[in-house]
C-alpha cells in the first residue's frame, strides 16, 4: 500500500526575504566599495549579485517544488530544489573567478584606499542584514528539510564571514598603508567561496541520485522496526531516498501467513503511521508478505 505525506508548507515568503536582503546588501556594499574604491568591498559586492541570482532561483525551484504530484510527475516536484542549490554553487563558482581578475589586477597596480571608515560602517550593516537573514534560512531549512534554503543560508554564512574578513583586512590597510593586502584579502575571499560553491554542487548531485536518507534518519526507522520485530513481524527490502523537501520509504512487512488480510494491513498501516511520524513529509510505501515464505 502507498501512503503520501501530507504537503509541506510553502517556503517561498523566505526566498522573497533572501531576496530583499539581498538587494540591501548590494546597495550598501556597492556604496562602501564607491566610497572607499577597495577591491576587498568590491569583491564583497559581487558575491551579493550572487546571492541575488541564488535567491531568484530559489524562489522559482521553492514554487516549483510545491506543486502538487500529477500525472506527468507522480513523485511531486521535491527534486527541483536541487537544480536551485546547484546553479546557486554554479553562480558563486563564477563570483571566484571575477573577484580573482580583479584582485590579480589590482595587485599589479595597488591603489590607495579613501573615506575607509565610513565604508566600513556601511559594509558593517550589510554584514548585519545577512547575518540575520541567513540565520532564519537555516532554521527553515532545517526544521523543513528543504535544501535550497540551507545552501541560500550556507551562503549568506559564507559571505558573512567574508565581509568580516574584508573588513578586518581593509581596517588593517587603512592603518598599515599596505596597499597590496587589499588584493590579498580579495584572492583570499575567492578561495573561500570555491569551497561553498563546490560543496552545495556536490550536495545537489547527491540529491538529483536519488541518495537515501541520512544515517540519522535511517537509525530512526531501524529503532522503530525493532519494536515490530519484538512482537513476532519482520521487515526486507527497505528502500530510501530524499528528494527536496519529501523522503520516499518502502518496505517488505513480513507478517504470519495465518493472518487474515485485514489484520496484516492494519499492522502496516500503523507502521506507515509510526515511521511518518518520525520523517517528516515521508512518502511510504508497503507489501505484505508472509513471513514463512522461502527465502524472506
């Protein structure tokens, strides 16, 4: 028998914020990197055009994924997701590469630095709006299992600490006169964000392969079996995989074979109920079979 999960609840409100943050964040920085003319900001700022297109896709992947299943997709839309969070590592994969030219540029030909202090203060605020704004993708996230929220949130992370970096490095230029670090910093905020775009790709391919559960999860099944096993059922065959948002389960229940069919299916209908109310939005699906057939 096959029983689906109740709809998860759109998230789509939360990629409109990580939309708004995002244009925030690049007029603040795009206004700290005019003020100060520092390649740091600069780079800074096109990792918001970044999380701007990241969040664009979300939004696009996050309504998609909510459709209801029909005929042409009887396992709903959850996959789409993961086409969000892999163009979104994709994009900060190009940021790298444009905030590497332009760092390798400018350390060639270092310029000095103007009205550091009020840029900062700028670059400071935008740093606050995407803190806040990733910590609430994360929660979502989390609490929902939706991929695409948590690597907008990874993302917005990782600029956080970038911007912590860039603004520690410009503060130390503007001290040192060490007109070179300003490039540094910005090489240094490439490479970090190669290892963001690289893992959240990877988590995707993961996903589109139709990966099983986490160990965690599964742990919860098998305890939860383990209950059944003790008053005389037995299980095969259980099958995992994670799309988006929803988690598909199906198993063999092995059951007496002097069982009536009514009875066996109440048995797995309260199963399903049991490992539903472990895995959130699970779809799961059983067969019944005796359990003295050859080779259970």
């Amino acid at each position: 028998m096959n029983t689906a999960s109740t709809a998860p609840p759109s998230l789509t409100r939360y990629a409109w914020l990580s939309i708004a943050a995002a244009i925030a964040t690049i007029l603040l920085k795009g206004v700290a990197w005019q003020l100060t003319g520092s390649v740091g900001l600069l780079s800074d700022a096109i990792e918001s055009f970044v999380n701007l297109a990241g969040a664009m896709m979300a939004l696009w992947m996050l309504t998609l994924a909510a459709l209801p299943a029909d005929d042409d997709h009887a396992h709903g839309h959850g996959k789409a997701e993961y086409f969000s969070s892999a163009f979104e590592g994709f994009l900060i994969l190009l940021a790298a590469v444009s905030i590497g030219y332009t760092a390798i540029g400018r350390l060639l030909a270092p310029q000095p630095l103007e009205a550091v202090g009020l840029g900062l203060m700028v670059s400071v605020v935008a740093s606050v709006i995407n803190f806040a704004t990733a910590r609430i993708l994360l929660r979502v996230g989390k609490e929902h299992n939706s991929i695409t929220l948590e690597a907008d949130a990874h993302h917005l992370m990782t600029d956080v600490w970038t911007s912590v970096g860039v603004i520690g490095g410009v503060g130390l230029v503007w001290m040192t006169g060490w007109l070179w670090l300003d490039a540094a910093i910005a090489l240094l905020v490439a490479a970090n964000i190669v290892w963001t775009g690289f893992q959240l790709m990877s988590r995707s391919a993961a996903g589109l392969m139709d990966i099983s559960l986490p160990p965690e999860k599964l742990a919860l099944i098998e305890n939860l079996l383990a209950g059944y096993r003790a008053q005389g059922l037995d299980f095969k065959a259980l099958r995992t995989r994670q799309a988006g948002s929803r988690a598909f389960v199906t198993l063999n229940v092995l059951v007496p074979g002097d069982w009536t069919v009514q009875y066996g299916h109440d048995w797995a209908e309260r199963i399903e109920v049991d490992i539903r109310n472990a895995i959130q939005h699970a779809d799961i699906t059983t067969h019944l079979e005796p359990i003295e057939a050859p080779g259970k």
